[in-house]
C-alpha cells in the first residue's frame, strides 16, 4: 500500500515528510501569496527524499 501527504512546503508537513517519508506528496496551489515560496520548499524536500511530488493548481482567488 503506498501513502500520501499533503504537503504545504511550510515547516509543520516538511517535518511530517522526513519523519513519515510517503510515497507522494500533494501540494495544494490555491492562489494564496505564498504559494511559490511553498511550492519551491515542497518541491526541494521531496526531492531531496526521493518522493514523488505533484502540484494541484486550483484558482480561489475570485472567492476571496
């Protein structure tokens, strides 16, 4: 069976991720202001532990 986190790049799930080391990793983009800084942090650590990322684009930004 594999397993999957969410991964938001910040410090909370980058720590889940070196403790827990998933299979995949998901990275929610929103379009919150700080989604780049936190896709780069996600990208790098799952790279680093040989995760397979992948990013979700969805646009909420009309929402509010």
């Amino acid at each position: 069976m594999k397993t999957a986190l969410l991964l938001s790049g910040g410090m909370d799930s980058i720590a889940i991720a070196w403790w827990k080391r998933p299979d995949i990793a998901l990275t929610l983009d929103y379009g919150q202001y700080a989604a780049e800084a936190e896709i780069r942090a996600a990208s790098v650590t799952c790279k680093s532990l040989g995760i397979d990322h992948h990013i979700i684009r969805i646009d909420c930004r009309s929402l509010g």
